[in-house]
C-alpha cells in the first residue's frame, strides 16, 4: 500500500490527493479537489455540473495518456523538498 491506502497497482495509474480526511480522490476528482485551493466556488460548480466534471476527467486522461511523451520534453531536476508550514505554532 502506498500512502492514503492506494494500492500499489493503481499508484502509477493516475494523480492520487490524500484528503485531510484520509479519502482518496484520483485522476480529473484529483484535479478538481487541488482546484479548491485557487478558485473554491470554481471547484464547487465544476463538481456539482456532471458535464464539466466529465470535461475536467476527459482533459486529464488526454494529458495522462501521453505522460511519458510529455515527460521526455522536460529536463530532470534536483529534487527540492520544502517540509511544509505549520501555522499557529
């Protein structure tokens, strides 16, 4: 398992967000959950209109599928690790 409780066979097929809750959201879900953090009432309409939830997932599988094209385009980096901030401490 890995985090959140995803199976290690479907960690690599897809974007996984572990919610603070623990649930797991994946894929174009995934991307609609990140969209809460720039643009909340965008998130909220995108997820409550089942054809702009399909349109978000259908432009995430056309991404998804060509990955490893787009990767190949990208130089590799050092990786960077910010520990994250705790506020009120």
């Amino acid at each position: 398992m890995r985090a959140g409780g995803v199976p290690e066979e479907r960690w690599q097929s897809s974007m996984h967000v572990v919610r603070v809750d623990g649930r797991v959201v994946s894929a174009g879900d995934a991307v609609i959950e990140l969209m809460r953090f720039t643009s909340p009432w965008k998130a909220r309409v995108t997820r409550a209109v089942p054809r702009l939830r399909h349109k978000v997932d259908r432009q995430y599988r056309e991404v998804a599928d060509r990955r490893a094209e787009l990767s190949a385009k990208v130089p590799d980096a050092e990786l960077v690790i910010d520990p994250p901030t705790v506020f009120g401490t």
